[in-house]
C-alpha cells in the first residue's frame, strides 16, 4: 500500500425523484438529511456518519434501469457496514424491496433504490477492522 491515504466522504448518486429516493434513503434505510448547498438542480444529500455522506442528484442518467444484473454484487456498487444486518433485511421485507444474498458467501445482501443503483450490506466484523464500528466511547 502506498504511503498516500483515502478516506471516503460521499458517493453521489444519479436519481430521477428525490422525494422517493428520500423515501427510500431515510424512510425505509432510516438515513438523516443534512444540508445541501444552493445547487442549480434538485438532489439531497445525506449523513450517514461523521465526515461520510450520500449525494443524491437529480439530474438525467446516462445508465439505463432496464437490463442490470439481477444481483448488485455484479454491477456497480457502494457498500455499507451496518451493525445489524437482520434489521436492515426485516427494513426491505418491510417495504417490499427485493434484496439478495451475497455470492461469496459471506453476511451480506444487495438491493437496488427506487433508480436501479445497487447497494450492498454487510454486518459489522464480516470484514477485518469492522468489528469496532458502531462502538460507544
């Protein structure tokens, strides 16, 4: 590894409505709008943890809904570490989302938003230096 070091800040995301994509982020996913600058289209953006957010745009897509892998896990994707991932399963079921288990076997799943962008969940400590998130103090 390079002495150069990352860290993630957001991932913006194409979406054709930001009132449903907003229902699916924070009311079904439980995620809290932040502020968003004044910008020259629609969009939204999200907090998800401290320094980490999701940008959701409003703007036409290039990418078409239609024809996408069935499983996320074969098609652009973001992932997200959450602490319990049964919550998260029992949240899509709730709504009606359709969701899938992860090929490699390990405890995670993918679903698609209301625009066909994939994401993945996996449960804290499925992968190495995870075990520690979501810890108090």
């Amino acid at each position: 590894m390079s002495g150069y070091r990352f860290h993630l800040h957001h991932v913006s995301l194409l979406v054709s409505d930001t009132r449903r994509a907003l229902d699916f982020y924070c009311g079904v996913l439980d995620m809290e709008q932040t502020q968003r600058p004044d910008l020259p289209f629609p969009g939204a953006w999200l907090q998800i943890a401290e320094h980490q957010q999701i940008h959701l745009l409003e703007l036409p897509s290039p990418d078409p809904v239609e024809g996408r892998p069935a499983h996320g896990g074969r098609d652009r994707h973001f992932a997200l570490v959450v602490p319990d991932l049964e919550e998260i399963r029992r949240r899509l079921e709730m709504a009606g989302i359709p969701y899938s288990p992860s090929k490699s076997g390990r405890r995670a799943l993918f679903c698609r938003d209301p625009d066909g962008n994939a994401i993945e969940f996996f449960e804290k400590g499925v992968v190495p230096g995870t075990e520690r998130l979501f810890s108090e103090g």
